[in-house]
C-alpha cells in the first residue's frame, strides 16, 4: 500500500480536486490510502464543497483518513452550541473574524454573515443549513494517523510526550515547542497548520501546508518508506531536508 497526503485546503475546491487528480495520474490504485492533514474549512470560497467532497468519497469506501484541523475543530464547536472563541487564540479573535475565515465558511452554505446582523439569527441559520452528513464528517474527524516510521497529524506534537498522553489542544494547534525541537521524534511527523510559502522537509518533520488558505498551491504528496515526494504537474520531485 502506498500512502498519499495532502495538506491544509482551506475551502480550495478547485485546488483539491487537482490535487486528486494528481494522486489519480501518480498511479494510486483503490488500496491505496490518502491521508488529508486537516483545515478543510475557512479562508477559501468552498468550504462547503470540500467537506461534501471529502464525505461523499468516505461514504463510497475510499481509502482516505481525514484528520482534524483547528479550523475544523472551531466550526464544529460553533455549530454545536455557538462558540467563537478559542481559548487557544491568545490575540481573542473569534471564528468568523474575516482572519479567521469563518465568515467565508458560512457564506459557502449560504448564510449572510454580516456584521449588522443578529449573531442569534446567524447561528441558527448556519446550523439549519449545514447537513447531518456534514455534521457527522466534522465529529468523526481523527487526532492521529501513525503509519509505521511516520506520524500523520494537523499541527504537531508535544516532543517527549508519548502519543496516547499527547493533548487534542497540542494536536491542532501548537507551534513553538514542536517547531524549535530539533532531535528525531519517534516518527517522521508529517503536518500543516504552519502556512508556508512551499512544503518544507526539517528532518524530524515534515510541513505540507503550504498556504492554499492564502490562495497558494495547494500541497500533495506521496511516500516511499520515509521519501517525501512531491506531486507536480511535471511528475514527482524528492522533498529533502
């Protein structure tokens, strides 16, 4: 079996179903998996296409793990009863904040988001137009994909700490203490979260965001033991550290 990735979409429809067609023309038979790194929602115009995208090809059997992105993770929680604040953004910007993106994931269900309107009234038509089907995509999201020598997940991992006492919050959304360590993890980790200008290679992990949600390229790629090779339209190119 081969294993594929993508990282961060951000709402990018178009760029998702290029990205799939890449994987397409790189060979990827029905036994092989496809790991999606998260962030499906916010920033990009078809948030709502991705997730139809994504849930309907899950419903058909496809070989593909969808793990949850902090993103993901804001919108579920909105529609579960309301909430715009993550206690894990220090600056206090909530979720449908136009730097956050939410305001373009409501408006990809066709909800008027609009700042003059009553946030009652906004939340109770978001949840009445998102489908159960959505719904459930969004709640059966996964932390973690361990793959033998590598570690799928969105933002990282806190170094030192075994995977089953790693934090759902750490998972998501960190940064720093991941970023600045600099020894070999148990695995390669393979993540996004950190939007960068192209996929990046730092030795004991891998960054595949690289910056759909800023209408950059969106990133694919597939593995040969711990080779990291980028998918093009030209063909494969090696990811080195």
């Amino acid at each position: 079996m081969t294993i594929y990735a993508i990282g961060d979409i951000h709402g990018q429809l178009a760029m998702l179903e290029d990205a799939l067609a890449r994987i397409e023309a790189d060979g990827a038979g029905p036994e092989d998996e496809v790991i999606f790194l998260g962030d499906y929602t916010d920033r990009g115009p078809h948030s709502k296409g991705v997730i139809e995208l994504l849930s309907r090809g899950l419903a058909e059997g496809r070989n593909w793990t969808c793990l949850m992105g902090n993103h993901d993770r804001m919108f579920r929680n909105y529609l579960a009863d309301g909430t715009v604040h993550d206690p894990n953004v220090t600056s206090g910007i909530p979720w449908p904040h136009r730097r956050m993106g939410g305001k373009t994931t409501m408006e990809s269900y066709g909800v008027d988001p609009s700042d003059d309107r009553d946030p009652a009234q906004v939340f109770a038509e978001t949840r009445d137009a998102v489908p159960d089907s959505h719904r459930a995509f969004l709640d059966g999201l996964v932390l973690t994909a361990e793959r033998g020598p590598l570690l799928f997940v969105h933002a990282g991992i806190r170094p030192g700490i075994p995977l089953a006492e790693q934090r759902e919050d750490d998972l998501v959304w960190i940064r720093g203490d991941f970023h600045a360590h600099a020894d070999p993890h148990p695995w390669l980790v393979v993540h996004g979260h950190t939007a960068l200008d192209e996929a990046q290679h730092f030795g004991n992990r891998i960054d595949l965001d690289s910056g759909a949600g800023y209408d950059r390229p969106l990133t694919a790629v597939v593995f040969e033991g711990m080779d990291c090779l980028v998918l093009e339209g030209t063909g494969r190119s090696r990811l080195v550290p």
